[in-house]
C-alpha cells in the first residue's frame, strides 16, 4: 500500500506553488499559499526535525543578540 507523508506533500506543493510569478498570484492565490505554509509548520513544529530547527534557530537568535551587545 502506498503512503503519503503530509509534510512532504505540503512541501511540495509549497515549493510548486513558490515557483510561479509573484505578479500573476491574486490575493486569494496568496492568502493559500499562507495558510499552506502554516499547515506546513504546524506539521513540522512537534516533529524531532522541527524542535531541531527551532533549537537551531533559537541558538542562531541568541547569538546574534550576544554579538550586538
């Protein structure tokens, strides 16, 4: 039987829709494009990947914040 990763298809279909010209997207087009990323980090965010990216980011935030003072 075939499965299909959620995140996966989500990213793809981020991906997919990123690629088009941004001056041929209506405001509806952008709005989906929004919520599909969103859905996309809600997948993402309670995953071992997710919690890596955000330790990555929150370290990569902080060390900012030491460098400016």
């Amino acid at each position: 039987m075939l499965t299909i990763n959620v995140g996966v298809l989500l990213a793809v279909i981020v991906i997919l829709r990123l690629r088009r010209r941004t001056h041929s997207r209506s405001r509806n087009d952008e709005k989906l494009t929004v919520v599909i990323v969103l859905a996309l980090g809600i997948i993402i965010a309670p995953t071992p990947l997710g919690e890596g990216i955000g330790d990555l980011l929150g370290q990569l935030a902080s060390g900012i914040t030491d460098s400016s003072r």
